[in-house]
C-alpha cells in the first residue's frame, strides 16, 4: 500500500462521469484535452460531444472545411487550438494513414502538442508511464509539498515536473495522472479547498501548517495593455461587409467588420482620417456612422475595448476590390466570429436591423 492508495480509492467512488474517460481512442482524448485547455469541463463538454458526434474519425476533422471547424468553435476562446488541431489532423491523414498515435515519441512531433498533452494521451490510451502536470496537478503538489518555487517560472516548471514523475505509479499511470488531476478540480480548488474531505490530508504539508491559500506561488504577470478597436458595420438593408482576421494576433481565421484602432475611446465621432484609411469609404461622400454598441473582453495581457459603429449606405456604393466578403445579413450566422462581435450580433439583430 502506498501513500496515494486513498487517493486512488476516492477517485474510483466519486470520479465525475466525463464520456472521455469510457475510451482509451487517442483521438478523442487528445479531441477532450485540446478543448479543455483553457476551459472548465462544464464549458468545454458541449463542445466535445459536437466535435466527437459530427466528426467520429480523425479523417472526417482533416477532411472538414476550416470554416466548418472554427464556427462548431466559437465561444471556446483561444482559436489557434482549433487551427492547430485541424492541421494536425491532416498530417495524421497524410502521414499517419489517418490513424492517431498513442506513444509520447510520436505525439510530442505533432504541431499544436506540446509534453503535457504527449503525456495525457499517451497515459490515458496507452497507459504509458509519463506523469501528466496540468493547473491541477500543480496545485496539488505546490500544497503537498509547500513549494515555494514559481509554477511559472522555467525552474519551477522542471521541478514540478521530475517531482510528478518521481511519485508516479508506474504500474498504473492513467489511473495516477486521471486521480490527481480530479483531486485538484473537485477537492484541492484555488480558493477554500475542502481538505477535511481530501485522501491525502495526513500526508500534505499546507494542510498541517495552515497555508493552503499561498500555494501555488505565481511569478507576477506581465503588465496588461489596453487596446481601443472600432468596427464599422456596414449595413445596406441586405448586405455587409466582413473581413477574416489574419497573422498570429488574437482571434486568427475569424470574422469581424472593418476595424480601427485608435489610441483611445471614442465616444462622439470617428475622425475623419480613421475612416479614409479603409478604402471601401474614400469615394462615399455624407456618411453617418452612428456608435450603436460598446463592450469590453479581457484576454491573458489584453484588455480590450470595443465600440461598434453602424453605417448605412447603398449596395451600390461599395466600391470594395475584394478585400472585404460581402455577407447577407441572413446568412451571416455561417460565419465563424469571435466573442465581441458576436455580442454586437445579437444585440443589433433585436433591436436595430432593418
């Protein structure tokens, strides 16, 4: 018996009933951690039973239109996990016959698969022998152990590292890396972690001294920027105009209106030189660009701030050389956007489309 039998058995008794966890296909495991990065299980779930119901083989995901892929997407946040995995799933169909690998050796090769996710897939369709480190687990080990090393710092990712690898089981690795991680999400939580009812609260040093609130110790984040961005709607009774965001900025292979950033917020009116640099408006004379919407979205070191400005013109009077996508206000729901402009859809939509 080790010290992580009570573990193991509070695991088996109150484990959430999670469909990924009733496989051991590396395709949908790797499908589950891809999703969950970055997101709860109970925000991600839905999205993994669409994705794993509409495509059941990694070939019909190669295979499915980048579209398609980043509007089952959206509201996930972070985008390039979806882009990354529809490009992995393509050299696995032209590479690997279409079959997913399950050994850390192959996984760790493929783009968008960094150690943590070689080590889950791997130990959870293989039961290869490769401790899984995720937020969780690091929490778990930082109070175990009181850790006073940085769980962002590069030294401490190493230490934290060969400490989950030196308490691994070896003989069951999956049960191991799947029980820490539920004992860091359903028990050992960020803030009031309930430690009576934890099975290793005789063994856990920030239980005995008191100080399970200061664990894990974080270096400080790097400072926030504030952006200020104006989308301009276009609104012809019919038609408007959309562009797909490009380069490895924020919200990559969505769509979004004409946009401008300006160096602060704008409450009355756009300037006049910020409209003339779109060229869709330099020859349309008298416009009114009336502000109808404004909301705010806070990323990792972003903050950003959004004010949406409808204009309302003639079909006739884009002269537009095929930089922006002219979409029908009908369908424009088959388009993939992100969080803001979706916002201003549904809101324009209720109260002022016409």
């Amino acid at each position: 018996m080790t010290a992580f039998t009570p573990l193991y058995k509070w695991y088996n008794k109150h484990k959430r009933d999670l469909p990924w966890r009733h496989t051991n296909d590396p395709y949908l495991i790797w499908l589950s951690e891809v999703i969950l990065q970055q997101t709860r299980v109970e925000q991600g779930l839905p999205y993994y039973l669409e994705f794993s119901q509409t495509f059941t083989t990694i070939s019909q995901l190669a295979k499915a239109p980048e579209k398609k892929v980043m509007k089952m997407w959206q509201g996930l946040g972070y985008y390039s996990r979806a882009t990354n995995m529809r490009h992995t799933a393509k050299l696995i169909l032209s590479h690997y016959q279409g079959k997913f690998p399950s050994d850390y050796n192959s996984l760790i090769q493929l783009k968008g698969i960094g150690p943590y996710t070689a080590a889950a897939v791997s130990s959870f369709a293989a039961n290869e022998a490769h401790a899984v480190v995720d937020g969780n687990v690091y929490r778990v080990l930082s109070r175990l152990f009181e850790i006073e090393e940085p769980i962002n710092s590069q030294q401490g990712k190493k230490l934290f590292s060969e400490i989950a690898t030196d308490i691994l089981d070896k003989t069951n690795p999956a049960l191991h890396n799947q029980a820490m991680m539920e004992l860091g999400a359903m028990i050992c939580k960020p803030q009031k972690p309930d430690c009576l009812e934890c099975p290793l609260n005789l063994h856990c040093r920030a239980c005995k001294s008191g100080r399970q609130s200061q664990f894990p110790v974080k270096m400080q984040k790097k400072k926030s920027i504030s952006r200020f961005l104006n989308f301009i709607v276009v609104d012809t009774g019919k038609l408007t105009l959309l562009q797909k965001r490009s380069g490895k900025g924020i919200w990559q292979n969505l769509y979004e209106p004409p946009c401008i950033e300006t160096k602060e917020i704008i409450s009355n009116r756009l300037p006049q030189e910020s409209i003339e640099s779109l060229d869709v408006f330099r020859n349309i004379n008298n416009l009114l660009f009336k502000r109808i919407f404004e909301c705010k979205h806070q990323l990792t070191h972003q903050n950003i701030h959004a004010v949406f400005w409808v204009v309302h013109c003639k079909t006739s009077d884009i002269k537009d050389k095929n930089h922006y996508i002219k979409a029908s206000w009908q369908n424009i729901n088959q388009f993939a956007v992100h969080r803001l402009f979706d916002k201003f859809l549904k809101y324009y939509t209720l109260h002022h489309a016409s």
